[in-house]
C-alpha cells in the first residue's frame, strides 16, 4: 500500500526549490555501514519536503575527482591491467568495455590506497596521475569514466535495496569546468589571495567566537580541494535549479568545512538566493561506543548489514508466529521489509545530531518504538479492512461517540504540524514520535470498543471509517520515513 498523496500536508513548500545533497559514496568504492545515516535521514528529509509542497532535486554528489582515482589510475599502470590508456602514442578510440570490474576495483583500491600511505614514492605517483586526470589526459579520463559507469551501476543497486532514489547522479567532475573562471573571477574582485604560496578566501568575521581558518581553493602546486569544488558545485546547483535552500546531510564532524564553504559563498555571492545549510548527524555505533564494524573488526558493507537484519527479522517473524503459512518468497520480502523497517526507523527515531548504539535484536522487535511494531500496526487494520469488506460491512466517515475516539482523531488532525515541525528542524524523529503515539492511540481505540462485532450498523461503519482514516495516514507517515507496509504478515 502506499502513501496517499497531500494527506495532511502543510504545504510550505509552495513556490519554493530545494537541492538535497545526500549519499556521497566514492566512485570505485563499495558502500558500506557509514553511509548508513546520510542515506537514511537524507531519504526521509527529501520525502518529507516533497510532501510539503517543495520541488526537490536530490544529488548524491558522488566522490570521483581527488586523489583516489590518480592512486587508481596508478596502481592499474604498475600492474599493466589495461597498457592501453597508459599509451601515450593511442589516440583513440578507447573501448567501450571497462577493463576493469567492481570487484577488481574493490580489491585494487585498498591495495593503492595502503601503497601510498606507507610508501612517499608511491604517493608522489598518484598525485601525478591525479594532476594528469583532472588536467585531461585522454586515456586517463577514459578510465575515470570506466571507474564512474561501472561505480554508478552498482552503487544504484544498493542503494535501491535501501529503497532510496536520486534526481541527479552528479559528482565532483561534473563541476571541474567551472573552477577556473571560478577562480578567475574570485582573484578579479580580490575575493582570492595568496598565502604562502596557496590560493585562499578569508572567512573569519568580526563576531566569531572561535578561528574560523581561511578556504583554501588551490594549494601552491596548483591543485584543487574539496571545498573547491564544493564553491563550484553551489554555483552549478543556483545557475540550473535557481534553489531557496541547498540542504547538505553529512556528517557532523564536518561542519567546519561547510561552515568555511558556505562563507566563502555568501561572501562571493555565488549562492544567489539559496540559503545553504548543514543538517549534520552523529555515529552509529557498536556496543563498545566506537563506530559500528564487523566481528572481525573491518568497516561492514551494506548488503551485508542488510542480509544481517533481513535474518534477524525472519527469527522474530517466527518467534510470533507471523507470515508461517505464506509461500517462502513472500516470507523472504516481508523479512526483508521488516529488517528495512528496523534499521530505518532506529536511525530516525534518533535526533539526528545524536549518536546511537546499533542492537539489531532490539530494533526488530515487534513490541515498543520500533519499526516492526508499527508495521504491524498497519497491518493488523489492514487486516480488518479486509475482512469487513469480505462481510459486505461499509465504512462513513468516522464520529466522535468516546473519550478514545475524540484522542484518536485529535492525533490524526496533527499531522500537518507533525510535518510542518519535522521540516523546520530537519527532524524525522519528529514523525518517529508521531507514528508511534498515533499507533498507541488506535490501540488504546480497538481494546475499548467493538468493531467487526458491533450490532449497530451506523457505528459499525463509523469505526471502520476511523480504522480507514488511521491506516492512510499511518502508512503516510512511514513511507515519510522510507518504510513500506507490507500487506499482510
């Protein structure tokens, strides 16, 4: 079942533009357990502001430009995987094919990256090949674009078992044509000066409590940073979307960055009219309060977070004898949605600036603030939807005859300021809280009153109305969240 459109919207998006930036893997990477929380909370938030009327552009702004793909770059060279790209008599045309897989490119970067720390020589490569990409070396650029095909395929298969879409597929590449009259222009109004040799914008101000360190945009040996880059990607975002807000979800540790990024933007007035905003959030860690990982102690891939508590939700679907009749591949989705449910609504459950201790047996469980619980919340009246219409039983609309009846209704009239207040803070706790109150209260509505059984046929189908009205915005607030319902368990 899925979310009806506009119910209780607050509408303050109207007229407004909004780019979100979330996701942010690497080109050439696999996802894993720290993309967890930007993909969760920056899914929801891109929910929630459509909802509210916002046109949304979301962007995962993949990392494809640094200094990972000249340590690629280098470390296929050294192995002679593909001599072709490293011939500097070819011109061309370079194969269609990539010469390398997701897995080698997994095997390879770690392997270049652990080269480079240990070894200067190494480093200084990589560096080369970096300033060789970005300074449009054919063969160079014909891997990248193999790195980033080959990367985008399999990173939009991931994230699609998050249930989780994008509006743009760009990455830091994408701006690289912008940067130097970017720059050009920033030297011109002498917004950029050097300092010791670099490039930089100051963006200390009078009242600052603490020192704010100056953007650098180039180093001394012409390369550019992420915040570079980042100064370039704002002024791409406000000539093609013309946005009120830019809203980037990432990591709290990084609000330094953005703050200098975002100065330095206000100051050049290159974000036109767009407020630019960090919405941060903490870490998810493991019993022991450091960042979650696996037994063994290495960073958790996603699918394998993913399988985890797809299992963990098949044993609590067993230990409560839910779906045990249904055929083995409707068992395996209602898992699978189950275990979705757990990790997603843990995740938001929790003010997003907080950290929070990853228990997969907790978070499956079907009794407390859980996301399995309101799942089956929705279920159990869908349930009785079902077997009314099976009894030929017809719904009105819903009448207040009870204290539990006057709650329940009055905890379905607040969505919009659920949804008003979430947005305001960027907080999808918020909606967390309202599910599961609005879950008590139906619960507290069914234990006193008769429904399939009631004699009364007029408040019969009033109550059935109520069940209606209370399952349509239950399942609305959870796909808020990025949580389906399954349709029976």
């Amino acid at each position: 079942m899925t979310a009806e459109v506009g119910l209780g919207a607050p509408e303050t998006g109207r007229n407004k533009t909004l780019v979100i930036d979330f996701g942010g893997p690497n080109v050439a990477k696999p996802m894993h357990v720290g993309h967890l929380r930007t993909s969760i909370i920056g899914d929801s938030l891109q929910r929630l502001f459509r909802a509210n009327g916002w046109r949304v552009l979301s962007d995962v702004h993949l990392g494809d430009w640094g200094l990972p793909m000249g340590q690629l770059i280098a470390e296929i060279g050294r192995r002679g995987i593909a001599p072709i790209y490293f011939d500097p008599k070819f011109t061309g045309p370079y194969p269609n094919d990539s010469p390398i897989t997701m897995e080698q490119l997994e095997e390879l970067y770690p392997a270049a990256a652990s080269a480079c720390k240990s070894d200067p020589a190494r480093l200084e490569e990589a560096r080369a090949a970096t300033a060789e990409l970005q300074a449009g070396r054919p063969g160079y650029r014909a891997l990248w674009r193999h790195f980033f095909n080959v990367s985008e395929q399999g990173l939009k298969r991931e994230y699609a078992s998050l249930g989780v879409v994008f509006d743009l597929w760009k990455g830091e590449a994408d701006v690289d044509p912008l940067i130097a009259p970017m720059i050009e222009d920033l030297k011109a109004r002498h917004l950029a000066e050097l300092s010791e040799g670099a490039l930089i914008i100051l963006v200390s101000e009078p009242g600052d409590r603490k020192e704010i360190p100056p953007l650098i945009l180039q180093k001394s040996d012409g390369a550019v940073l992420y915040g570079t880059t980042d100064l370039a990607t704002i002024v791409d975002r406000v000539r093609s979307h013309d946005p009120n807000l830019i809203l980037y979800v990432v990591d709290q540790r990084q609000h330094m960055h953005f703050e200098q990024v975002f100065r330095a933007a206000r100051k050049a007035g290159l974000n036109g009219s767009a407020e630019l905003e960090h919405a941060g959030f903490g870490t998810v860690n493991g019993p022991d309060g450091k960042p979650f990982r696996t037994r063994a102690g290495g960073v958790m891939k996603l699918y394998e977070l993913i399988a985890m508590a797809t299992e963990e939700a098949g044993l609590r679907l067993q230990e409560q004898g839910l779906a045990a009749a249904y055929p083995p591949q409707e068992r395996a989705e209602i898992a699978k949605a189950v275990g979705l449910a757990a990790i997603k609504f843990a995740d938001l459950s929790n003010f997003r600036t907080s950290d929070y201790i990853f228990d997969l047996a907790r978070f499956t469980r079907f009794e407390g603030k859980t996301g399995p619980y309101l799942q089956y919340a929705a279920v159990r009246i869908q349930s009785i939807l079902r077997k009314a219409v099976a009894e030929g039983y017809t719904r009105s609309a819903p009448a207040v005859r009870s204290a539990e009846e006057r709650r329940l209704l009055l905890a379905l009239t607040s969505l919009t300021d659920a949804m008003a207040n979430a947005e305001t803070r960027r907080a999808p706790n918020m909606l967390c809280d309202y599910a599961f109150a609005l879950a008590q209260e139906f619960s507290r509505f069914y234990a006193a009153h008769h429904i399939m059984s009631e004699t009364s046929t007029d408040l019969r189908a009033a109550r059935l109305g109520l069940c209606e009205l209370t399952l349509r915005v239950l399942v609305k607030v959870l796909d808020l969240l990025g949580i389906e319902v399954p349709p029976r368990m």
